[in-house]
C-alpha cells in the first residue's frame, strides 16, 4: 500500500469512527451510566468487531453482496428496525444515572455482535474494505486497513465513553436525566438518516 492510499485509509478510518453513531451514542450512555473502567469492554468489543467485518468484507463478502444486492438491503431493513427500536428503550428509560445492582454494561462479545446490525458499521467497514484495497495485493491491502481501522478508530470510540463519564454529575437531576436520554435517542436516529434516505433512494431507482 502507497504512503498515500495509507494516509486516505487512516484518515477515513478516523472520520467514521470519530463521527456520531449509535456505536458513539450506546457507549457516552454507558459510560455516563457505568464509568469508564466498566464500559473498556463495550470499547474493545467494538473495535474488534469492526475489524473482523473489515477482514470478512475484504476477502469474500463484499462480492455476495455485491452478486446479491437485496442481501444488503434486506440487513439494512432489519438493522435499522432494531436501532429504532433501540432509540425508543433509551428514551422511555428510567434514567442512565439510576443503575440496578445487577445491570450491566454490554460486554465485548455483545458489543462485537453488534457491529452486524449496525448500518454505519457495515458502511464504514465496507466503504473501508473496498475502496483502500487493490485487486493485486488484496490480501495485503485488506490486513493493513483493518490494522488502521483498530488503531485508529479504538482512541476515537473511547473518548465518547470518556465524555459520558465527564457528564456523569451533570445527570443527578431528574429532568436533566430525561432530556439527556430524548438527546441520545434523537441522535440515534439522526444517526440512521442518511442510511434510510439511500434505502429509500435505491428502492425507487430500482
């Protein structure tokens, strides 16, 4: 790989994971909910999933997807249901702040699982797959963007999981504890926008 297809690689691998998105969203809840310390394994599960969907993508995925169009478009129906739905629990819940005894942060297996349902995931793991890696050194190419993707992308993910724990004391109160979860669920769904308006884009042109 060039230093310059390196450099494009890196650079979009730090956009997508830094960007909003319901990975960014779940973890400044659970770490507003959970700390820090509790939420390293939501992190971790997150960066590991998307490398794995990268290595996946990059050697064999992409082209079913690609041979079956309504594959894709079938999982971003689903996917996108169940974020809503998500988007719905985080806005009628009881409060980020008021944590059961025995509630628990998604751990690394759950977070990595994740990845498979996530639009923007699937986005920036296939947008990352196929347009850093050439045909003659796919192999080659594939590795080095996934190992740019879990460099690059695990510093950015983590610092939303550090500003939820930064604006932890700020959610003792009630009402500010209700608008931040209509916030993160508002978001969510912003989130999903520009994924349900190309689904809609193509069902028409189709």
């Amino acid at each position: 790989m060039t230093p310059e297809l390196l450099a494009a690689a890196a650079s979009f691998c730090i956009v997508s994971s830094g960007t909003p998105g319901p990975n960014n969203m779940m973890l400044l809840s659970s770490g507003a909910t959970f700390g820090f310390r509790r939420t390293l394994p939501h992190v971790f599960g997150i960066s590991a999933g998307c490398v794995v969907m990268v290595l996946l993508l990059g050697f064999g995925l992409a082209g079913l997807i690609e041979s079956v169009p309504w594959l894709y478009t079938a999982l971003h129906i689903v996917s996108t249901a169940y974020l809503l739905w998500l988007a719905y629990k985080i806005a009628t819940s009881t409060g980020l702040g008021e944590v059961r005894p025995r509630a628990q942060p998604l751990g690394f297996w759950g977070a990595a699982a994740f990845q498979w349902v996530n639009p923007k995931a699937w986005a920036m793991c296939l947008g990352a797959a196929t347009s850093f890696s050439r045909p003659e050194t796919l192999t080659t190419d594939v590795l080095i963007v996934a190992a740019v993707l879990g460099l690059t992308g695990l510093p950015c993910i983590m610092c939303w999981a550090g500003g939820g724990v930064a604006i932890r004391h700020w959610l003792d109160r009630p009402g500010l504890l209700r608008a931040f979860n209509i916030g993160m669920a508002a978001l969510l769904v912003a989130s999903l926008v520009p994924g349900i308006v190309e689904l809609i884009t193509s069902s028409l042109r189709a």
